[in-house]
C-alpha cells in the first residue's frame, strides 16, 4: 500500500553486546519504584503516606500543575519511601514488592461503546494517562486537547534496541485493542510506522484502523520525531500524541481486562553484560533483579547502567529502576581513566563517524564504547557533520544556536515544534565540540513553552 | 606520568601558588592525556573524535607542503646564487630559514591564546594550531621574524579574540595576518626586491644573484607584462616557468603555497578523513575555471587569453582552495551555502588577479571578502528554509479552509 520512505541521512552505531532472542520471566524484585523524573516538568503531590498498602492501579501522587493525571503503583505492596535530591526534588517512590499482585478494577469496556471522554477518564483513572506523551514540547499530553493525529512506531532504530516484532508476540490482539482505543481519541489518524524490509508481525503490518507507513535507513528512521516529520510535520499550532508500541499494548489490557498491568517485554543488553537476553518484567522494576550475576566484572573497569538505549537514556544506580517510557537496560563501560595521548592514538576500540580512526575500515565490526567524553566542551567549529546524521529539513546547528541565545522567534522559525531532545542524540554523539544539545534542545522547549503560557 | 600531573595539579589549582596558570596547565595536560570525564547528561557514549584529532588531521595535511616548502627556500636560494649543492644541502638550507618563521608564529599566537583563556577562564581552544601553521606557510620566507610576530599578535587578537575567540572569528585569522603585513608592510611581500635588498620571494641578496633569475613569481610576470602591453600571450608564457614546474612547485612563491601537487595531497588527506569540505574546494576550481574561461572568451589583453589552467597552478590559488577556503568558521555553514561561497571565491581570485594590475595574487583578498560575505550566504540559505516551513504551514491553512 504505502511507497517506502528511504531515510538516507543518520547512523547507525554498531555497539558490542545485542541480545539473544530468549525471553526469561524475570523473578520478581523486591522494590519497585516510579520515577516522577521520567516525566518533564512534572510536580509530583504525593497521596498516599508511609507504610500505606498498595495494589496495583492505586494512584500514589498526582501533577500539581495538572491534578487529573495520577500516577499509580505498578505492583501491589507497601509504600515504603521517597527519595529525594537537590532541592528536596522527588527523584523515587519507592514501593515494597508483594509476592503476588493484586489489581486495582477499573472494570472491563468494549472502545467501541464509549465516549471519547470516558477512555479519557479511564485512562487518567488508572494512571496509563502520562504514556501518552505530546508534541510539541516532548511531554506528557494534555487531556483537553485532541490531537491532530497519534503517532507509533513500530520499530527501533537506537543502539541495541529491543526488537519489536518479538516483543509483541503473543500479544497481536491487545495490541489491536490499544489502536481501537486511541483512535477514538484522535479526528485525525492513528499512524503506525513499520521497518519497510525487517517487520514482520502482522500485528503491525495487518493492524486496522490505523495508517501504516514504511520506513527504511539508518537510526533515526526509527524514531518518531522523524517519521512525523516525514509522514506530515507539525505546523505551529498542530499538536500530534505519541505512544511506546508497549504502552499501546497495557491500554489494550486495561480495556479487556480492568486492571493495570504494567508487565512489559524489556531486553538487557551491551558489552558488559554477560548474557543478553529478554525479559518479561513489571514497569519501575529494580534492575539489580535482572543485572545481578550477570555482569562482566574486569579490572578497572566500573559498569554504567542506562535504563534505556545509549543515547537518550538515563543513568541509574547499580540497583536503580527501570524508567517509565524504557524497554531496555544498557550496561556499558565507564572510560573514567586518562589515557595518554589518547587523542592521538587510533585505537581499535574507538568509533568515529569521520574517517580518521580506522573505524570506518571495519564496517562490520561491533565496538565496545566507553562513557568517556574525550575532550571538554568547545564552541561550534565543525560545520556540515550534523545535517549528515539529522534526517529533518530543519538545520540543526542554526537551531541549537538559536536556542543558545534564547531567540524564541528563530527557534520557531527554524522548526522547534518538531524536535525533541532524542532527535538531537546523534548531532550530539557526532560533535567534535562535545556540545550537549539535548540538555540545550531541551531548555528551548522549555523556554518557548513558557513563553506561550 | 599522569601521577606526575595529579602531583603537581594543587600548585594549579584555587589556593594554589600559581592558579593563574590553571588553563596553561590544563592544556598541556589535556594534550598529554585525553581527560577520564565521563558523560553525565544526554548521549552516553560519544564518536572519538574531538577538536585535537580535527586539527591534527590538517597539521598532517600540511606536512608534505611544508617539508616541499623547506626544500624549495633552498632551491630557489642556490639557483640565484648560481650554485649547485646537494638535495640534502639545499633541504636544510630551506629548514634553518622556514623553522624560525614556524616557532615565532606559534610562540606569539599560543601566548594570545592562553592569555585569553585565563582572563576569560575557559580551555585552551585548539584553532591555533592549525593558524600557527599556516602563516609561515602563505608568507614569503624573507618576511622579518617581528614581522611574523606582530602579525600574529594582530591576527588573533583582532581577528579572533575580540570576536570570543575560536569559533566566533568572521576572518580567517591566518589570511588576516598575512594581509596585515601585505598592507602594512607591502615592500616585503610584494614586487621584486625588498627594502632589505633581498628578493622577496627568494633568500638572497638581489645584487649577487646571477643575471638570469629574476626572482618574480609567475602572477607578477604575468601582471606586470600584460600590463605593459606589449607582450603577447605566448611570449608571457615563455617567460614564466613551464607549467609543469608551476604544478610541481619549483618555482619563486610563498613558503607552501608553490606546489600544487603536493597541496592536492593534503586535499587528499583532508577530503578522505571527512575533515576538509570537498563542496567548498571543489566549487572553488569551478569558479575560478568559469571565470577563466569568460576571460578567454573575451580575451581583451594577453593575460586574459592566459590557459585557464594556469590559474590553477600558479600563486596561492591551490594553497587557498584546500587550507583556507576550507576554514570550517569562517567559511559559509550551510549545505548549499558552501557551493556559492567557493563558487564566487574561484571567481573574485580571477577578477583581482586579471583585471586588476594593482595586486597580482587575489587568493588571499577574495577569500577574506568572501569570508564576510559567508554570513550573508548562510542567512538566505536559512531563510529559504523557514520560507518552506512557512509555506507548508499555508499550505494546511488553505486545505482546511
């Protein structure tokens, strides 16, 4: 049906250490904990207090800025602490594990019996509201507007990402249920991008009501910033909604059976991990149930956990949790040793998309990256290397610069409302300056949404 | 090693007996040692490549040019004295007089740059290295050593500093310097003979060279015998060296600038490690090859009906095109900024060269006028790409109307 759009412009990073397609159930960890940072510009009131009991579906705080969206327990168990930051900032609560769930009801439905106000309602009921996230702005979306369209993509590009086709196995027909749902919530499309070559699922393929659009090309075809911007791009003005394929998949369960169940296919990969493999586990899981005994331990090298893919994931603790949006925990190396003449030297375990390591004479080689930023923040001198790997028509260092001088006007004018942080990974990855442009990307978000305010 | 640094560190740092020197030591630190930070915020992982690896990667472009340019000083050195010497001789001939030009270049540049980083307190920004190479390598190597040094000095306090530093600069900080010393001290960089009695070109007294070397470069033979008006355009060629010399590059001229096959080494090298822009270099002989046949066409005086080739291959205009058009801040920043950018450097190069009798190189002047054309260049670019977004707007505007 729809012609293939070929996205020529991007990177693909070829890191050590992709999964095996083995899906474990993960034993249940002790705690689990829900990360108010997930969600941007989010002032979390707590309602429930220490020591109180829990099941799944039970809202533990909401948005001060915003009180019908709640934020439920994913397990069942005891309230146990918040653990704050700078600024007495929330960074988690923290839940204690039952052995067993119990599920909060919010009673069965068919979509296609209600109202778009009551999937609204149910959805804030239950706490599945803040999966469905917005652009512009790159955050949780408002549940007065209506969309223009929804956007999902149905496959990943990122670094190691997980592979949709077996996530959603076994799951076609919840999958099914989810689009129903969220097309009753936009007039416009529910738009579903598939891998032109590598989908293969018909959940996806042969999904209905919905708009399928073919993708092919390096990282970030899978992203959903850029298929937007290919299928058809926000205007100032427009506002588009977008989910996770696995989000989709807990509305659709929310639907069919009245409960919150916040059990998802995440994967556990990168070069320190000793066997890479799938799991099924609950949202907010500790990651020290899944890392435990299965990292590689070496001489003078400490582990970094990312819950998420490499390039827009967070940092988190040895036994931090698993983020809110995530699918995927990466453990790669940490380059915190000096290294002599380390700019000069090419070393074989180094990747550079220029062609002055010898990276580029091994296309099929998979490297072992470090956290190592090798060289402190420089202005802008390299120029024509970000449009390479940025598959927009937007420019990328007229923008990032716009935004550095706080320009409202020629951010919009340049294409802010498009772009969120992850759009910006690999002009960041590439940056011979080092220049942080998500942080930056993100502060011009912030910025222009307060300017409209 | 590194426990050396980390022992010597506290006498840089605040509270330290010479905190001061902070930045001075980071420098050579972070040069000795590729630093253990580690990324905290957005991309865990970052490409290898950095500042450092960018301009070392031309510093190597440039080596084959500097080391012909040595042997060339000598060349040229033994032919007007009429004298045969050995390779070796006529090398380190070169060395002893190209050498001097290098470290004073470096030496004054670097202590602007670290002055400036300490007063401002940021890191040692690593532009210059690549500036501080290529002054000595687009002057003659008569020029006075405090010559080289004020130049310098003004290049990057005027050219860069006052601007923010590396990255901010509208003008190439290595053409600025050389056109400081073209305009301040235009005996020494031009004509024939300089007030030193030396030939500016050529490290030789002008009054015991042999009588057949005249120490003119092939753009001032060139200027001086069509203006003259006499000569006819075989009879100015007759008198330049063949253009095989041209291309190899044995033949009066800047330090660097002489050999162009050895420049298209280092365009080689610049455009096979992704560190040179090939747009701009490659639109740059396309301007000046367009330009050069206009002349042709029209052909009014001998040097117009000079072969266009020529043009390639005589004066800085190889030289120009691969290591300072190529200059990624000050050129134009845009995809297609780049083509009209070097387009029209090629062809202002040619319109000063031919047209006007007063400067007989026009590398040097049409790449800085271009260089603050580029921000010109790089706003349409821009604009026509929020014109499309606007239009898209529009678009939706109307459909749903």
């Amino acid at each position: 049906m729809s012609e293939i759009i070929h996205i020529k412009r991007g990177l693909d990073i070829p890191l050590r250490g992709d999964a095996d397609k083995i899906l474990q159930t993960q034993p249940r960890s002790a705690n689990y904990a829900i990360r108010p940072t997930d969600f941007h510009g989010l002032f979390p009131k707590m309602l429930v207090e220490e020591g109180d009991k829990v099941k799944a579906g039970t809202p533990l705080f909401f948005d001060k800025n915003n009180e019908e969206v709640v934020f439920t327990s994913p397990v069942s168990g005891t309230y146990k602490e918040l653990i704050r930051g700078a600024k007495r900032r929330i960074l988690e609560v923290r839940i204690e594990a039952d052995p067993e769930d119990e599920y909060v009801n919010f009673g069965t439905a068919d979509p296609a019996a209600l109202s778009r106000d009551e999937i609204k309602e149910k959805l804030l009921k239950s706490g599945l509201w803040p999966a469905i996230r917005q652009r512009p702005y790159s955050v949780i979306a408002s549940h007065h507007d209506t969309p223009r369209d929804i956007f999902i993509s149905a496959f990943k590009t990122t670094p190691l990402a997980p592979d949709m086709d077996f996530v959603v196995n076994g799951q076609e027909d919840t999958f099914q249920t989810g689009l129903n749902i969220l097309n009753k919530l936009t007039d416009g499309d529910v738009h579903l991008s598939v891998h032109g070559k590598n989908t293969m699922s018909k959940a996806f393929t042969e999904a209905k009501n919905m708009a399928l659009h073919r993708f092919t090309g390096p990282h970030p075809a899978g992203n959903v910033g850029t298929q937007i911007h290919h299928v058809k791009p926000i205007n100032k003005g427009d506002i588009v909604w977008y989910l996770n394929v696995q989000d989709v998949i807990i509305i659709g369960r929310l639907f069919e059976k009245g409960i919150y169940d916040a059990s998802k296919v995440i994967v556990l990969n990168g070069s320190e991990v000793i066997k890479p493999r799938y799991y099924r586990a609950i949202n907010g899981v500790n990651i020290s149930a899944l890392t435990d005994n299965n990292i590689r331990k070496e001489e003078g090298t400490t582990p970094r956990f990312i819950s998420g893919d490499v390039l827009s994931g967070e940092k988190v603790a040895p036994d931090g949790f698993l983020g809110f949006y995530d699918d995927q925990v990466t453990v790669i190396p940490e380059g915190d040793e000096p290294e002599l003449l380390g700019w000069l030297i090419p070393k074989l375990e180094k990747f550079s998309v220029s062609r002055t390591f010898f990276s580029f004479l091994m296309p099929w080689k998979k490297f072992r990256l470090n956290t190592n930023i090798r060289s402190g923040e420089r202005p802008f001198v390299v120029t024509g290397i970000y449009e390479k790997v940025f598959p927009m028509d937007i420019m990328p260092m007229q923008l990032i610069k716009s935004i550095m001088i706080n320009d409202i006007d020629m951010m919009e004018k340049l294409g802010i409302y498009e772009v969120a942080p992850e759009d910006f990974a690999l002009p960041e990855f590439v940056c011979p300056s080092k220049i942080e442009m998500q942080t930056i990307v993100r502060e011009g978000l912030d910025s222009i949404k307060k300017e409209f305010e | 090693m590194h426990n050396l640094l980390d022992k010597v560190r506290p006498h840089f740092e605040k509270g330290g007996r010479f905190p001061k020197m902070y930045r001075t030591f980071e420098a050579f630190e972070t040069f000795l040692f590729v630093k253990g930070d580690v990324t905290t915020r957005g991309s865990h992982i970052r490409d290898a490549m950095d500042m450092k690896r960018t301009m070392f990667h031309v510093i190597i472009a440039l080596t084959p040019v500097l080391l012909f340019g040595m042997w060339n000083v000598g060349l040229q050195h033994y032919r007007a004295m009429g004298e045969e010497v050995a390779f070796i001789d006529q090398f380190l001939f070169g060395l002893i007089r190209v050498l001097p030009l290098v470290v004073v270049s470096y030496a004054s540049g670097l202590i602007v740059e670290f002055i400036f980083a300490t007063i401002r307190d940021h890191e040692v920004n690593e532009g210059f290295l690549v500036s501080g190479m290529l002054i000595p390598l687009i002057i003659p190597v008569t020029t006075p050593l405090w010559m080289v040094a004020v130049a310098t000095v003004f290049a990057v306090i005027i050219g860069k500093e006052v601007f923010g530093g590396t990255g901010m600069n509208i003008l190439n900080p290595a053409l600025l310097a050389r056109s400081f010393l073209f305009f301040a001290y235009p005996a020494y960089l031009s004509g024939e003979e300089n007030p030193a009695g030396n030939f500016v070109w050529t490290q030789a007294p002008a009054d015991q060279a042999v009588d057949a070397f005249s120490g003119a470069t092939p753009l001032a033979v060139a200027a001086t015998e069509s203006t003259i008006g006499e000569a006819s355009v075989s009879q100015i060629m007759e008198s330049m060296p063949s253009a095989l010399e041209m291309f190899l590059g044995t033949i009066p001229g800047s330090v660097g600038e002489t050999s162009t096959l050895l420049i298209l080494l280092g365009g080689l090298i610049l455009v096979a490690t992704g560190v040179g822009s090939v747009r701009i270099m490659l639109s740059v002989v396309a301007g000046g090859l367009f330009m050069g046949l206009l002349f042709n066409l029209f052909a009014v005086n001998a040097f117009m009906e000079l072969p266009v080739y020529y043009h390639l291959i005589m004066g800085g205009f190889a030289f120009g095109t691969v290591y300072m058009a190529t200059d990624p801040v000050s050129a134009s920043q845009t995809g297609s900024g780049k083509y009209i950018y070097g387009f029209l450097i090629g062809v202002v190069t040619l319109l000063i060269r031919v047209v006007n009798p007063a400067y007989p190189e026009g590398m040097m002047l049409a790449i800085l006028f271009m260089n603050v054309f580029a921000p010109l260049i790089d706003h349409y670019v821009v604009e026509a790409n929020i014109k499309r977004r606007m239009k898209r707007l529009q678009a939706v505007g109307e459909k749903s109307a």
